[in-house]
C-alpha cells in the first residue's frame, strides 16, 4: 500500500492519498461479499453457502466495495494519520475513491488538524484583578437574613394592605378582552414586597382591604417570553381574601440557639463572619482564575479555522434547544425574539471562545506536563458519589460504560489543573472594582471595541430560566 501525506500548514489541513494494490483489494472485496452472503437469506441456498456472482446479484457489486470500504478505510487512515503524527480534530474527508479490482483501489481524502497555539511566556503573567470586598453592611444583611427565615406570619383585619405584607387573591387576566392563557388563578398566595409578577402588578394590590374587588392595568415587557402578549396591556381583576403581615423575630440568644449550635447572639454573629470572609476570598479566588485565563485568551496566538467554529456552534446550538425544550420553552419563539442572525453570530463567538480556550489548554498541558493521574480522577468520582449519595463503585460502572463522560470528567479535572497551575505562577495586582467598571465604560463608548452583547444566548447555554407570571407556584 502506499501512502502519500501533504500538509497544508496555512488552512490547517492535510491530503492523504491512498493506493492500494489490486490483490489486496480483491481480498478485501471477497472477505465483504462473504460477509454479506452470511446475513443475506437466498431462496434455494443456505445462509452463507451461496456462491460470488448471486450475492453480486442479489446485493450489486457497489454494495460490496462499500462494505469492503467500510471495514478497511478506518484502519488505513487511523494507521496513516499516526505514522505521519497527525494532531486531526474531525474524521477524514474523502473527496475522490476509484475502486477497481483490476487496477486496484485510490482515495485522496482531507483532514483537519488540530491549530497549533502559541503561548505567552506562562514564567511572566502579570495581571490585574478588581478586588472583591464585602459591602459595609454585608454582616447586619446577612444576620437579618437569618432571623427573617424564622418569620411568622398574621392575620390583618383592621387595615388595607401594605407593601411588606403577604396577600391571598383570585385574579383574571386579559388582553384586548380574551383570557390570557396562565393568567388566572384563585387563592393564589402573593409576597408583595418579593415576587416575580409584571412590573406594577404588586404595587397596585397595595392599600386595598380583605373583600375587596377591583381591576388593575399591567404592561406586558416588550422581551415577554410570549410573544402574543410582549409589549400589549392587560387588564387584572383582583378580589382580596385575607392579608397577612410578617413579624419578624428580634435578635436575642434565645433566637440564635434556634438558628444552629449557638448559645448566644455573639457566637452566631462570630460565624456569620467567618462564612463571610470565605465567601469574599472565594470570590477573589475566581477573579484570579478568571483574569490568568482571560489574559491568556488575549495573548495566545491561534488562528481558528472557519469549520471549526461552525461545527462547534452547531453543537452549541443543539444544547441551547434542548436546554430551552426541558424547560418548555420554544427554540422558534427564542429565535423570533433574539434574532436569527444575531443569535447564530453570537454561537459562532461562544463557539470560538470555546475552541480556543480548548486549544489554549491543549498547548499548555503538552508543554508543562500537565495530566489526571488515577488518585485525581478517584478523588473527583468520590466527591460525585458523595454529592449523589451514591456508592462510588456505581459511578464508576456509569463512566466505564460512558466514554465521553468519564472523558469529560477527565478534561474537567485537567482544566482546574492548569487554572491552578496558571494562579501558583502568575503574579496578581488588586485594583479598585470602580477602575474596571470605569474602563468597561470606556470600552462601550468606542475607544476600544466592546464584545457584542451574547446575553442570551449565554444564558441559554447556561441553563438560566425566567421568571414568568404563570411560573410562579
């Protein structure tokens, strides 16, 4: 057999052509028409004992070279591309195939190698981070979040309804004078002060008194998730059923020996700080993971090519629909909404992030080293199996019978990895938060090119779902 590699290093590609000897293609030929002779039924022989020419016959001889092809092509281009240590990132492409049994068989095919990307010095990253700090208030925000989950609720009888109580009421929506499908409900249970309902909806249930039967006038946004009722008003008609208000318990001992293992309000007031602190060095730990990455994405050079991005932006596509269809949601509707163009340009920008950060790590583990070795990958089924509750063998059955997970698992592991070993080199400058807003305001006003806006088609990805009336249980 001979084999022929040309690369074509500019459009990251390269040509294979294969030729393969008549006698070896008449072998492979005769092993595929045996093997379909023995899944074919042929009235007047038995299963597999019926001769060259009626299997040819019965299945054309086109048929057979494809078979043949089928079992032969894998191996030959697998053994091709790691002869010549080709990085391919998509199977190949054949783009011309004769098959003759007298003269033999040639394929030239095309294949996609993997960008080779160029990394900043990893001994020198100097980067700036905004600094995260604690509001001022965050601790007396946090201890009257604590005591609010132990509010009781009363009856109020005497007085109209006011913004910080609870509310029972029965409703009917319209628009234009017919129902709006979701809109009605009865006993239905309302926080006043905390609630995803239409903007205005809430405030116009205030000052009204138990029994009491009136209508209110809503807007619906001009983005509603529906787009028969985004942007029209509506018409609500309430009835009262009882008010409620929320007494709020006052901060002693006592209340604090309820909340955990506390004896007084100071030992409770010292872990709400603790908790705190952890949170503000948590949130400036990702900063700095997310700035040595950023920077590294700004700095590395790799072209992208042109297919890459499509076909990845195609598999995000698929994800946004099934995350939108889980969520009964319609990817037609989501379309209609965001813009058909805009929200394939921004796939294709998700797509190249993603493409390139993949790149970007590739590179950076081949030059350091950087692999999972078996007691990191343990230690990770062990924490899934705690987080399932769930006996760690289980989850390993799961992965030995699901390649791309326990390789995604893999490739999830190695990721921290090189974040971690990016953070341990890289050298960090906290800046005030205000100064990185500032130049984010520069950026939008066109001084520097700011990012397009890939808002939802990120929040799709991500999973993110929006409150809507009917919602709301």
């Amino acid at each position: 057999m001979k084999v022929e590699v040309e690369k074509q290093d500019e459009r990251h590609l390269a040509k294979i052509n294969l030729e393969i000897p008549a006698d070896q293609a008449n072998q492979e030929y005769n092993k595929a028409w045996k093997r379909l002779g023995q899944r074919l039924n042929i009235p007047g022989f038995r299963r597999g004992k019926a001769p060259r020419n009626i299997v040819e016959k019965t299945v054309g001889v086109d048929r057979i070279k494809q078979e043949a092809m089928d079992r032969l092509f894998p191996h030959l281009f697998a053994d091709a591309i790691s002869e010549h240590q080709l990085d391919i990132v998509a199977p190949p492409q054949i783009e011309s195939l004769k098959f003759d049994l007298a003269e033999g068989i040639a394929v030239k095919a095309t294949v996609e190698l993997r960008p080779e990307a160029k990394l900043p010095d990893l001994a020198n990253i100097k980067v700036d981070v905004p600094e995260y700090k604690l509001p001022a208030d965050a601790e007396e925000k946090e201890l009257h979040a604590i005591v609010e989950r132990l509010t009781t609720l009363e009856p109020v009888i005497d007085r109209a309804s006011e913004k910080t109580d609870i509310v029972n009421i029965d409703f009917t929506g319209s628009v234009n004078g017919e129902a709006i499908k979701g809109g009605t409900a009865k006993n239905y249970r309302l926080d006043l002060t905390d609630n995803n309902f239409i903007e205005g909806f809430a405030d116009q249930l205030i000052g009204h008194r138990i029994g009491e039967e009136f209508t209110i006038n809503v807007t619906f946004p001009a983005n509603y998730h529906d787009n028969t009722l985004a942007g029209k008003p509506a018409e609500f008609k309430v009835k009262i059923n009882d008010i409620s208000k929320k007494v709020v318990p006052e901060l002693t001992d006592e209340v604090a020996k309820k909340v955990g293992p506390f004896e007084t309000v100071e030992q409770m007031k010292e872990e709400v700080r603790n908790l705190l602190k952890q949170s503000e060095d948590q949130e400036n730990t990702f900063r700095k993971q997310k700035a040595v990455v950023d920077f590294l994405l700004e700095n590395a050079q790799v072209e992208v090519p042109d297919a890459m991005v499509s076909r990845e932006a195609k598999l995000l596509m698929d994800e946004v629909q099934q995350r939108l269809k889980s969520q009964g949601l319609s990817w037609e509707k989501f379309l209609d909404s965001e813009g058909h163009d805009s929200t394939w340009e921004n796939l294709r920008q998700e797509a190249q992030k993603r493409i390139k950060t993949s790149l970007v790590f590739g590179a950076i583990a081949k030059q350091e080293g950087l692999q999972v070795n078996e007691e990191e990958f343990s230690s990770m089924v062990s924490q899934m199996a705690a987080m399932r509750g769930i006996d760690e063998k289980q989850v390993m059955r799961q992965l030995g019978n699901n390649f791309s997970a326990a390789q995604a698992l893999s490739d999830q592991i190695l990721s921290q990895k090189i974040v971690d070993f990016l953070v341990e080199r890289a050298e960090f400058n906290y800046v005030p938060e205000e100064s990185v807003e500032k130049q984010k305001a520069t950026d939008a006003s066109g001084k520097k090119e700011a990012d397009p806006d890939v808002t939802a088609v990120a929040a799709a990805i991500e999973g993110e779902e929006f409150d809507v009336l009917d919602d709301e249980d």
